[in-house]
C-alpha cells in the first residue's frame, strides 16, 4: 500500500481492494467521486467528522444501501432507513466527537437511548455482518467458472487488464497463503458482465 499523504487518502486506501487501480487495469483512469472528492472546509482538522463524512457520502451510498435496495427489491421488498432521517443526521453530526466517542468506543449517545430499552448485551456485543465465504466457493464450487474469466489467454485478448498482475493475484488466492476474493470478485462480475453483453449484441 503506498504512504497515504491526509487521512482521506488513507481512508481510500483502506477501503479499495485495488487503491491503485493502474495495476489490475491497462491505461486505468479514476474519474473525481465521492471517495476523492474533497470534505467540507468545516471539517477541516477534525478526523472524526471527516471520516463520518466520507461514510455518509461514500460508503453508505456506494456500498450498504446499494445491497440492501437490491437485495430487498428482488424479493419485492420495501426498506426504509430510519436512522439517516435528514434530521437525525444533522443531530449526530452536530454533536461532540468527545461526547459521542468514549474510550474508542462510538454512538455512546445512540447506545444510552438502546440502554434504556434493550438488554447492554445485545447493544455492546460484536458486529456480525452477512458476509458470504466467496473465498472458499472460488477454490471450490466456483474455481471453473472464475478460471474460464480469469483465463491467460483471455485476458490478454481483451487487452484491458494487466494479465500477469491478476493471474498472480488469483493464484495466490487458489493457494490458500492470501485472500483475495475481494480483489478478485468485481473483476470477475465485469468479466461475467462483458460475456454477457457480447452475447447479446451478437444478436
């Protein structure tokens, strides 16, 4: 990972499988978006406030409430999300980071109010998340179909990745010493995609 120069950059390192993206894509271009576009001069010299920030305009966005509307939408589902009410919004991020952060621990405030009506254990115990073990699938149930997208030939054939870097990528992940799934994943949905599309204007 290279030396972050602010903490923005070191926020998008952290949460980019391929924060270079140069080195898995040929002539790769990253367009300004919400994850490198600059905060608000108010927050300017407060880390806190600036990584809420990006949460709000980047993660949430691009990332958890992607999944869940398509997740809930493909069971005909209506999801509402109660928490990012403008309103309550504009409360947290109004509030003082050394009354909302006590002890490295966060939303002390929305943890008092979930005292007062759920059992602590439930509010302090450990996040757990819906994760899918698509590592072991692509080594397993999966590794054919991953290896016919991620094939040498192919890759150099379309001339848009670094062949190499992501053959060497995927077989450190066959091998068990790293994981890349991640890394690997959303090439493997673009590739899926491509073959796809092809097929279609091949119509």
């Amino acid at each position: 990972m290279a030396e972050a120069g602010d903490l923005s950059e070191f926020y998008r390192q952290r949460v980019s499988f391929w924060p270079n993206p140069g080195e898995a894509l040929v002539n790769a271009q990253e367009p300004p978006y919400a994850l490198t576009e600059s905060p608000p001069g108010a927050l300017h010299g407060d880390p806190i406030k600036t990584l809420m920030w990006r949460d709000l305009n980047w993660y949430l966005p691009d990332d958890i409430l992607t999944k869940v509307d398509r997740a809930a939408m493909a069971c005909s589902l209506e999801t509402r999300i109660p928490l990012l009410d403008r309103r309550i919004v504009e409360f947290a991020m109004g509030l003082p980071v050394a009354l909302n952060l006590q002890g490295g621990v966060g939303k002390q405030v929305l943890r008092q109010v979930l005292y007062r009506h759920v059992p602590q254990h439930l509010v302090d115990r450990p996040k757990q998340g819906f994760a899918v073990p698509i590592g072991a699938w692509l080594r397993g149930p999966l590794r054919d179909w991953a290896e016919s997208l991620l094939d040498e030939r192919r890759l150099r054939d379309q001339g848009l990745w670094h062949t190499n870097a992501l053959r060497w990528v995927w077989q450190e992940h066959l091998s068990g010493r790293e994981d890349y799934s991640f890394d690997l994943w959303g090439i493997l949905m673009f590739q899926a995609w491509y073959d796809h599309e092809r097929e279609q204007t091949a119509w």
